[in-house]
C-alpha cells in the first residue's frame, strides 16, 4: 500500500459521490431508530470537504486530513459530526511527518482514530455504532501481513450488516432498546461508504 496525497483527494471525492448517491437511504436508516438527520449532516459534511479541499493546496497529507477534520466538526453536526471529525484528526496526527502513507502508517492512523472516537462517545464493540464497522477494519489491518482490498471492503461489509442484530447502547438509538433490534445503524452504513470508496480508491492505485 502507497497512497500520496492525491489519493486523499480521490478517496474524498469517491466517499462524497457515495454518501449523496446514499442521502436518502442513510436518512430512512437513521429514521427507523434515530431522528433522521444523518444523510443530511453526511451529504453537507462530505459536499464541503470536496469543495474545500480540491481547491486549497497542503503540505502533506496530514495538513489535508487535519482541515478535513475541521469541516466535519463545524459542518456535519450531530453525534457523528464530532465523532468523524475526531477520526481524522488523530490520523492526521497519526500520519505525521509522512508523504507516503503506507500500511503501518495507516494502520496506525486507524488505531488512532478509533481512540479519539472511544474517548469521545465511550462506545464499546458490539454498542451498534460505527465502531461496529471501524474495529473489525483495524483488527484486519493489524492481522493481515498485507491489505488485500477486496478483502477489506468485505471486512467492512459484513460488519457494517451485522449491526443489524444489535442492541443500541450509544447514541438516539439506544432510547429504543429492544426495539433497535432488525435496523442497520446508520453510522456505519456510512463509515462502510467510507471505507469502500477507499478500497476502490486503493484498487486504482496499485494497477
Ligand atoms: N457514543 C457514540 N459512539 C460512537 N458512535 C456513535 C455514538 N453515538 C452515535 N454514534 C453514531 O452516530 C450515528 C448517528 O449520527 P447522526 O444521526 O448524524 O447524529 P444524531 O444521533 O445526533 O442525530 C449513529 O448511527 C452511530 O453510528
Ligand atoms: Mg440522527
């Protein structure tokens, strides 16, 4: 794995067209057992880093994760606003002083991430939140001798659709109890998005 700075772009670009192809489906996610807001925050979070950041010119890849994390956490609001801004500014900070990310560097940056979300909403594994979807991802990244991309996506996947059998305990949902039970959460649908447009991006690169 080698992606420079303007795989960053690309990734961002094909996680945006992703999450406004998906508005609509995330909004009917979070409906069934939040309040209905999170393809809207997603969509306008997601609009503005592609805006942002095609134009602007950074250092490195770290300076670039940095203002996208900055839009997110003044853009997409919410619960999940903080928490994927959080996420990219610790693998802004995890990826430091590099101008090639590779496995070790992102595995790092993941690992971070998932600290800075731990540490803001205290959510644990098996919670039905996104880290539903973000801790498989690192445990595959941490296990995994090289990033098999397809493999990955898949990864993502399947944890993204195992959310579906949970118990809310974090976040809207979790007023719903029981009743949370047979609906995918909808923070990791679109962490899943997330996450599929940069195995594409990734496909794409080593060809
Ligand atoms: N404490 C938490 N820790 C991790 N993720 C959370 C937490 N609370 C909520 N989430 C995630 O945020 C998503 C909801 O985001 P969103 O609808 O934008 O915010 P809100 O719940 O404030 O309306 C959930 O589907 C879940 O994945
Ligand atoms: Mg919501």
């Amino acid at each position: 794995m080698k992606l420079m700075k303007n795989d960053l772009l690309l990734w961002m670009e094909k996680t945006n067209e992703k999450i406004q192809e998906n508005k609509g489906y995330l909004t009917t996610l979070d409906q069934a057992i939040g309040d209905g807001d999170h393809g809207i925050n997603m969509a306008r979070g997601f609009q503005e880093v592609v805006n942002k950041i095609s134009i602007a010119n950074y250092e490195s890849i770290s300076d670039c994760l940095k203002d996208i994390a900055m839009i997110l956490l003044s853009k997409v609001g919410g619960a999940s606003g903080p928490l994927y801004g959080t996420a990219f500014l610790r693998m802004s900070n995890g990826i430091k002083g590099k101008q090639i990310v590779d496995k070790e560097s992102f595995t790092t940056a993941i690992d971070e991430a998932i600290n800075g979300m731990v540490q803001r909403g205290k959510a644990k594994v098996g919670d039905k939140t996104l880290l539903d979807v973000w801790l498989p991802v690192l445990k595959y990244l941490k296990e995994s001798s090289y990033i098999d991309w397809n493999e990955f996506e898949q990864v993502a996947k399947l944890s993204m659709e195992s959310t579906k059998d949970l118990i809310a305990i974090k976040g809207r949902a979790s007023y719903l109890k029981e009743r949370s039970i047979g609906h995918l959460d909808p923070g990791s649908v679109s962490s899943y998005l997330l996450f599929q447009a940069l195995s594409e991006v990734a496909r794409e690169a080593e060809k």
